[in-house]
C-alpha cells in the first residue's frame, strides 16, 4: 500500500487530527516519509491543518 493510502486508513480510524509524530507511530512509517507524504496530500487538498502541526483527511 502507498504512504499516502497509509497516512489516510490511520487518520481515518483515529476519526481526530494527529501530529506527524503520532501518525508514524500508529503507521510504522518513517516520520521523514510521514512528512513529505503530508505535504504532498496538503498540496492535493486530501488533508488539512486544523491548528498548527496536527493534520486531518478533509471530509
């Protein structure tokens, strides 16, 4: 499965918004990776910032 699916599934069964930190836990992904993963789904406009470092799928 791609990161960004990755990224996704886990922002979606949290069900709240995450810290890329948080996110590479759950995942087991690089927090590197993490983080270029979510700015690319930032600039795709599949996530937002809902405060200052947490990220969240847009609904």
């Amino acid at each position: 499965m791609e990161t960004s699916a990755i990224i996704i599934k886990a922002l979606k069964e949290t069900g709240k918004p995450m810290k890329a930190g948080e996110i590479s836990e759950k995942t087991g992904i690089d927090k590197k990776e993490v983080e270029k993963a979510i700015k690319k789904l930032v600039q795709d406009e599949k996530m937002y910032s809902p405060t200052r470092c947490y990220y969240d799928v847009k609904k």
